[in-house]
C-alpha cells in the first residue's frame, strides 16, 4: 500500500507536526511504500501528488489541518485519510461549539462565554457571571496558543488581545483549580487515563513538547468509578461530535473530584512526549502498533460523507 503521511501546514502548530510526521514514518517506513509529503501553502498545491496514494495519514495539527478544511478538500477529491471527517473536525476545533453539544448530552463543562476583540474592546467592562480566576483563550486554536489565565478584571484586556491573535473568537472559562486529565479513544474504545503534572503549573507549549517538563502518570491515580465515568463521558463526547479512528478528551478535575471537560483534540500529537501513545502503551500497544491500527481503522471503515 501506497501511504502519504501528510505533515507541515501553517498553523502554530507546525513544528509539533513535523516532529509527528516523521515519528509516524519512522514507526510504519519498512510496512509500507511509505513517504512524507510536506504541506507548505495550499493543499491544492499537492492534491494530484496525495491522489496518488492509497492512504494519507494526517499528521496534521492545528489549523487547517484539523478544523475540517483539509478534511473537506480530501473527501471532495476522493482522497482516504486517517482520523475524523470534516464535519466533527470543524465540530472539535470549535471549543464553544464543543461545549454546547456537552452540555446537551449532559457532559459537564466549566461556564463559558464567547466574544470577539472587537466586542470586548468596546466596552469598558466585560460582566462575567463567574468570578476570577479566569481563563482566556482562542476559540479554535490547540497547545495553549494565546491561553492566559486572568486573575483581575486589569489582566482581561491584554489577555483578550493575545488570544485575538490566534482567532478571531475568544474564550472566557471559570478557571476550574486541580488536577490535568486525558483519555484516549482508539476505535470507539477508551484508553486508560493519563493525569499530567506540568513543572510550570499550566501544561503549556513548553511542557507539551519538552521532555522533563511534564510528569505523566497511567493510569491516573483515581478510584475505580470516577475513572470509569471519566471514560464514559470521554466516550460520550467523542461519539456525539462525529468523530472515528482515534481522538484525545481532556479533562479538568477538582479537588471534590469533579471532572469537567476541556475540549477534544481530533488529530493529537505522536511526538516522544505525546499522550495518546503513552495511554495506548499501557493496554500493550507499541508506537508502530498504533499507528499500524489506525491505519488499518482507516482502510476499513472510511467514510468520505462523514
């Protein structure tokens, strides 16, 4: 089988995708009749060249590689790939988005309200009907990009201005104080959970991808039903947004142990430090034996209308 791993892009996200794409060729390079295919531009640019392969693997992050265009030009040319389709794509990078569906499906989520820099700029106060601490962020951008965590309304306005460079919709989250959880979903089937103990008190984009930055434990030290429940809503999520193959669910739990989600990452990372091959490990599964399966998930159960 002739398979593109498709990595690059322009998104902030672009050096942890070249990291993934070159890990995922390393892992399935003598499986398969396997090559990289930089993206740097427009996708079109290279339509006819992953025409060519049987299978793109998306090692894409961020971007246009995960809010569903990519996702809509491959299905439009008849291209099969790997991971979720357009439409739960563009769902999941949409963190407001996500979080309405979650709350119709009885997911709990921290509260929430979305603006604009423009709105909020225009007004010499913002009413939040939560309290500080808050936390502010892009509305569809991954890795902590533009993410700030406010204390004062004094702190708000620089903070809507860093996230405005990232999306034109903004973020505004009750902070929710304890611990950073994950689960991992590999063919309808969750992972064992990871907790995440970043050395700087936020799981920034310096401890996501620098190794001894971020202390990870599998499976998370939680009692047998909270785990159980985390993984179910996990489940829950992923199955109603659309999503196939393989997803990431992050989670925020609180010193009273409850858990609120975060948001779903549709395409998370395969670099030495990433989460979803960590939590695949501990149920026995090599880095190449993941990507192998995802693969193989892709190859059977493609559908280009999703």
């Amino acid at each position: 089988m002739r398979l593109g791993i498709l990595y690059g892009g322009n998104a902030a996200e672009r050096e942890v995708s070249l990291t993934t794409g070159q890990a995922v060729y390393d892992a399935i390079q003598f499986e398969y009749e396997a090559e990289l295919v930089l993206l740097d531009g427009d996708i079109l640019s290279i339509i006819d060249e992953l025409k060519s392969y049987d299978l793109v693997f998306i090692a894409l992050h961020g971007g246009e590689g995960e809010n569903g265009k990519i996702q809509h030009i491959l299905d439009d040319h008849q291209i099969l790939y790997t991971g979720s389709g357009a439409k739960a794509s563009q769902l999941a990078m949409d963190k407001s988005a996500t979080k309405k569906i979650a709350n119709l499906k009885g997911i709990p989520t921290s509260d929430w309200v979305e603006v604009t820099i423009e709105t909020a700029e225009s007004q010499t106060e913002i009413d939040l009907p939560f309290p500080f601490p808050v936390v502010v962020k892009p509305n569809d951008e991954g890795s902590t990009f533009g993410l700030t965590i406010v204390n004062s309304a004094t702190d708000l306005q620089p903070a809507l201005r860093l996230a405005s460079e990232f999306s034109s919709k903004i973020l505004i989250e009750a902070f929710i104080p304890g611990r950073e959880l994950t689960v991992g979903i590999l063919n309808n089937t969750p992972l064992p959970v990871v907790e995440i103990i970043p050395s700087h008190g936020l799981f920034d984009y310096e401890c996501k991808y620098t190794k001894g930055l971020s202390e990870y434990v599998c499976p998370a030290e939680l009692d047998n039903q909270l785990t159980s429940e985390i993984q179910a809503n996990a489940l829950d999520i992923y199955r109603a947004m659309g999503c196939r193959h393989y997803a990431r669910i992050d989670f925020r739990l609180d010193p009273d142990n409850h858990f609120y989600l975060l948001e779903i990452n549709t395409l998370p990372g395969f670099t030495g430090t990433s989460l979803l091959p960590k939590s695949a490990a501990k149920v026995g599964l090599s880095y190449r034996q993941l990507v192998n399966q995802i693969i193989t998930l892709a190859k059977e159960d493609h559908d280009p209308l999703l």
